[in-house]
C-alpha cells in the first residue's frame, strides 16, 4: 500500500483518503483540546464532568445527499491493508503528525483485544513499514479516536460510555481523562461514536443515532445537532469552507453519505491566546547515550566536561544512583564507569588544582554516606577518578550543584530532602581537597535540582512542588542583602511538578536558565538575569530518521553554550531520560543540539520582540 501524503494549508502531511466508516478520522487538521485537563502534559489530573444543557439545532432540512460513500469503502480498505501490514485484525486507526516534526508520521492502530499500538509510518517508494513504539490498554469496545497533533493528544471513544483523552506522545505516561459521558452522567444522548478535531474544536456522532455534538476548546458542549431520526450514524468529516462548516456523514440504515452546511456566524474557531500559551514546541533528540547497567529510575543527572583543544572529545559525566558515576564521549558510547555507590546529582567546574597541579573537579552527592564525592579529571584527555568525599551535616543528601565565586573561588551547594542546603568552599592544598561549610540556609520543602551563575554570582534552587527561586550564590549573601529567595516562576505557570535538573546557558551576549518541568515532560527556558522572564519551552520528541527516542520524566540536564563540533555548534543540552523506548531498554541520556532550540524557540521570539518594537517606535512618530 502507498500513503499518498499531500500538503494542506498548514504544511502539515495528511492522508490522501480523508474519511474512515469506523475509525480514521478524517480531518487531519488539528487544533486543540488542551485545556481539557489540568496542565498540558501526563494528562494525570481527572478533569471533573459537568451536565451542560445547551440548544440541539435541529439539521434535518438542510441535509442532502451527495455521491461520496465509496471514499467511506476506500477507507474500509485501508483498515484492511494496515491489518495484513501488522498480521491481526483492527477495530479502527487514527494518523499523528508531531507539531514540529513534519518528517515523521505515526498511527494509532486499536486492535480487537482493546489495545492501542503506537506505530511508526516509514513510507517506501510504493510502500510502508511499520514500526511500533509502544502499546497501551484501551477501554472496551474502542473502535474510534482522533489525534490532535498541535496539542499531542488522543481521544477515543468508549461505546455506550463516552470519550476518553490521553497523551499521544510516546514518551509520556499512559492516563486518561473524561471529556464526555453518556447521559444521565454527561451530555451524549445515548452513545458515542465517530470523533473528528478540527480548528480546535471536537465533534462526536453518536454511532448508531442521529445527534453529533461540537465541543470547544475547554472541552464545554458547544452545539449539539440533531439529524432526522432515521439515520443510523457510522461515519463523520467535518470540514471549514470561508465562513461555512460542513458535516458529512454515513447513514448505516441507507449506506448514503449526507452533507449538512452550517453557517458559522463570525464565529472564530481558532483561539491564538490558546495557541501561543499552551503548545509546547517538539524538537527531536540528536543523540543519545548507551543506557544504564540497572534497570528501574537508575539513571539521574549529567555534567558536560569541555576539551580544551579538541571540542568533539568533550565528554558527557552522568550518574547512575545505584551504581556510581558515568563518562560517555558525544558519540554516547560508555568509556568510564566508576562504581562508587549511590551517587545522585553531579557537577563540573574546571580550571581548579589539585595538590597544586592543574586538575579540573566534579562534586556528586553521595546518598550512601550524606557526602559529597569529590572526583579528579585530567585537563587533558578528560579520565576521572575518585579522590575523596566531605562529610554533610545533612541526614538525606539529595541535590547537588557547583559554583565558582569571587576570587575564583570554587563552593559545592548540597541540599537534603527536608529543604535545608549547606555551601562547601573546596579548598586545595598539598594533601589535596578539604571542603568548609560556609553558609547555611533552606526552602520550604523538597529541593533537588539547582544551578549556579558564575559570572553574576546567582544560585537558582528548585522547590519541587513550589516554585522555581533564585538568591545570592556568595557566602556572604546575608551582609550584601542578597538573601532574599525571589521567586522565578510558580508551579502552575509555565513549571509543572517536579521543578527537577536545570543549568545555565552562557556565551558573551546570552544568558539563559534551562528547567526540567518533569510534570508534563517539558524543558522551560527563562533569561537568567532579572526580571527573569519566560521565553519559552519545548518537548525533545523522537527522531524517526536516527531512531532516537524522545526523553520524558527528566530528572537532571547539563547545558554549554561552548562549540562542540559541527552537530553541536551552538552548544548541546543533555538530559536523562526516564523511559528510554525504541527499543524499551534501561534509562539513558539525550543528547540535543542547541542550535535547534535557538532556531525553533529563541529566534521567532527576536524577531516577535523586533516586530513589536518597530511598531511603537511607528506610533511613537505618528504621535
């Protein structure tokens, strides 16, 4: 079989056979549904189901036959032909374009034991394979489901029970929620069915009645319309033409396609609000270390090691907390394992001495012994080794960062699960590393990840489930008033639970702090100096063409604004990955260039910004 892919106004790839009788949508056009649920991403949050009565328009006079049911058969065919591509029998199937990777093309294929295969559409010159990503359960009796793709989401229907919603992204976790039910419970007459999105609203036909129902945005029962009572529904395409919008459907009693045109009203279906403040930009992962020797949450947090001639021989530093501390080259592949015990959160800063030589070092907190683990690596090729480890005076170390002040003078900053953080000055001597506590100070509850502005002597710490802080990184914060935590971002903004790794992304013109928002499986982007705004945020999603998957649940992330070779010329982010797929393996690191994140998500914004600038500066004059 040959999927035909034409372009649409969106420049988005869609199938040439628009409309399935039993379960592809049709309208590959997406929009959204996102404020359906609490935040945008795990979809772990039920939303609550409220009875809305609204008017039922009553279509029936403006309905007409038209000669199109064999696109109906067409489709029928193409459920077949992907049933032999996978070897069993499919109920239905529904098309997802990743917004932002218009390369890559996946399906939702729902089998007759109710569960959804993920698959991935590698399309040949007169064929296509398929290659599946993940699977997951489905409720009973799900023959029907749509893709949002702008908003990453997938809603199936539920016969005789209602429509249900989950991520479509296959990196994140597998949970639904209610968008509809059938009455007495919700606004469905007697049944769902057939699900079509498009221009960010959803429209559900009943299978085998005569009502289709038109939600908005937030998921609220818009319009409902009802057909004449004679029709038995069994397939739906919506589609917008100027200021009309067409209905199609089959009738299962008469096998007869009829169309209905509604006017719109200057009724705008596309909200941009919506748009700009809730899709979070996919960008596919660039590379991606060998994984981690355990199984289970294993792999933590990574620290970037520069080469000081050779920038393709930098290196990746990574934990393993249940085993120790990990080297990778950029290639990904392992070269250095140091097995010494359960080490979390780690970081670099190089250019420091060791017994009077040149060394560079890294800190990593030691959960075994509430240390922190110092660790030796040569200037010149990058080999490390453990050195020695300074007892906390914490009970349950947890987050670690490093920090090189005034005087270049290097601190470690550890923090325990109860909220308290300790700062270490590293002193060198001829017997080699000492640490001193130097200041003490704590959040209100569980920190982990944190990051420290050499240049302007900023420590940012986060709050797990609070918010995202910043305060003074010098010991002596409390005599230059610079105490006070000044909160960044709640949880809730932009930041969704965990506030987990994050790191600076410094070069001589900027400065940028990067957050993982473990909660919806999303990278936030502020400027690291005051007011600390919002830039924007992304997703790293799977490279179909290296066969790299996306990264989600991240805990810890490095980033260097250095060049390190033609595929990270700009600079590289790293992140752990906490479901590693493509094959399902042991947790690992991803690995992304920052020139994708500068053309995707800061260069738009400069030229937004630009734009707004020269119209004041227009009505400046014009004044």
């Amino acid at each position: 079989m040959n999927i035909i892919f034409e372009k649409t106004a969106l420049k988005k790839p869609v199938l040439k056979n628009k409309i399935l009788k039993r379960t592809l949508n049709i309208a590959l056009l997406s929009s959204v549904l996102s404020m359906l649920l609490t935040g945008c991403g795990l979809l772990s949050e039920p939303r609550s189901m409220e009875y809305t009565s609204v008017e039922i328009l009553d279509v029936t006079g403006s309905s007409r036959v038209i000669d199109n049911g064999n696109v109906f058969d067409q489709a029928d065919s193409q459920l077949d032909e992907f049933s032999k591509k996978v070897g069993y029998p499919l109920e239905g199937l529904c098309f997802y374009q990743p917004q932002g990777n218009s390369s890559q093309q996946q399906v939702f294929l729902l089998d007759e034991s109710s569960m959804a295969h993920q698959m991935l559409v590698e399309q040949n010159e007169n064929d296509f394979n398929l290659l599946e990503i993940r699977q997951f359960p489905l409720p009973p009796n799900a023959e029907y489901c749509v893709v949002d793709d702008q908003s990453d989401r997938l809603f199936v229907s539920e016969e005789h029970i209602g429509v249900w919603v989950y991520s479509a992204r296959a990196e994140s976790d597998v949970s639904r929620s209610i968008i509809d039910l059938v009455k007495p419970y919700g606004n469905l007459i007697n049944n769902s069915g057939p699900l079509v999105m498009i221009d960010q609203q959803l429209f559900v036909a009943e299978k085998e009645g005569h009502f289709i129902h038109q939600y908005d945005v937030q998921a609220r029962l818009k319009k409902s319309y009802q057909l004449n009572h004679n029709v038995s529904l069994d397939g739906l395409e919506v589609k917008r033409e100027g200021e009309h919008l067409i209905l199609n459907y089959l009738d299962d009693h008469s096998g007869k396609v009829f169309q209905t045109t509604l006017l719109l009203k200057d009724e705008n279906l596309i909200t941009d609000v919506f748009e700009q403040e809730y899709f979070i930009k996919n960008i596919p992962a660039d590379g991606e270390t060998q994984p981690v020797s355990d199984v289970g949450d294993a792999a933590d947090d990574p620290a970037i090691w520069l080469h000081s001639s050779i920038a393709e021989k930098s290196l990746v530093f990574g934990t393993n907390k249940k085993r120790g501390l990990l080297v990778y080259n950029l290639d990904g592949n392992l070269i250095q394992q140091l097995d010494v015990g359960r080490v979390n959160n780690v970081d670099i800063r190089q250019g420091f001495t060791h017994k009077g030589l040149p060394a560079d070092i890294a800190a990593a907190s030691q959960r075994d012994n509430r240390s922190i683990a110092l660790f030796h690596i040569s200037p010149v090729d990058g080999v490390a080794s453990a050195v020695n480890e300074i007892i906390t005076g914490l009970d349950e170390v947890y987050g670690l960062c490093m920090y090189r002040g005034l005087e270049s003078k290097v601190y470690v900053f550890i923090n325990d699960q109860d909220g308290r953080y300790e700062q270490y000055e590293i002193s060198d001597s001829a017997a080699g590393w000492s640490g001193t506590r130097v200041r003490e100070f704590s959040v209100g509850s569980q920190p982990e990840g944190c990051a420290a502005d050499d240049k302007n002597q900023r420590l940012f710490v986060g709050e797990e489930n609070v918010a995202l802080w910043t305060l003074g990184a010098e010991p002596d914060a409390n005599k230059r008033n610079d105490m006070t935590m000044e909160k960044i971002s709640a949880i809730t903004d932009y930041l969704h639970a965990d506030i987990e790794g994050m790191d600076l992304y410094q070069t001589e013109t900027e400065n940028y702090l990067l957050v993982s928002s473990q909660g919806n499986d999303s990278y936030v982007l502020f400027q690291a100096e005051s007011p600390y705004e919002y830039v924007g945020r992304f997703r790293i999603s799977l490279n179909s063409i290296s066969g790299i998957d996306g990264a989600s649940e991240t805990d810890g992330l490095a980033v260097s604004g250095a060049y390190l070779g033609e595929k990270y010329p700009q600079g590289l982010v790293v992140v752990q990955d906490g479901r590693n797929l493509m094959p399902h393996e042991a947790q690992n690191f991803k690995l992304l260039s920052w020139q994708k994140i500068n053309d995707i998500i800061l260069a738009p914004k400069t030229v937004e910004r630009d734009a707004i600038q020269q119209h004041k500066n227009t009505k400046a004059v014009d004044k």
